[in-house]
C-alpha cells in the first residue's frame, strides 16, 4: 500500500475540498398562499401541490 511521503498543507486540503458541499435547494413561491416551497413538493401551509389540495389542513 501506498504511503505519503510528505504532509499534505492545509491550503491544500482546503483547495480540494472547496466542491464538497450540500447544494442548496431550488425554492419557489406557493401560488396559493405565497409561501416558500421547495420544488416538487407540497406547500407545508396550505397543503397544495399543482393547483390541487393534497393535505386537509386544519383551519384555525
């Protein structure tokens, strides 16, 4: 097996390692009720998806 012979520098780990990040998610606005949504899923406030309720909310 392989073995270094020298230590990598920090700089160096960090230049690599600059693409290793979570994407941030793609948002929209609910046509509903205005709220902020992640794409493809259902509106968490008024539980519409597409232009059809999915989720009975309850009214408060």
């Amino acid at each position: 097996m392989a073995h270094p012979k020298h230590k990598f520098s920090h700089q160096r780990t960090a230049k690599r390692r600059t693409h290793d990040f979570a994407p941030v998610p793609t948002l929209a606005t609910c046509p509903n009720c205005g709220a902020t949504v992640m794409y493809h899923c259902v509106c968490p406030e008024c539980g519409y998806y597409r232009g059809r309720q999915i989720i009975e909310k309850k009214s408060e």
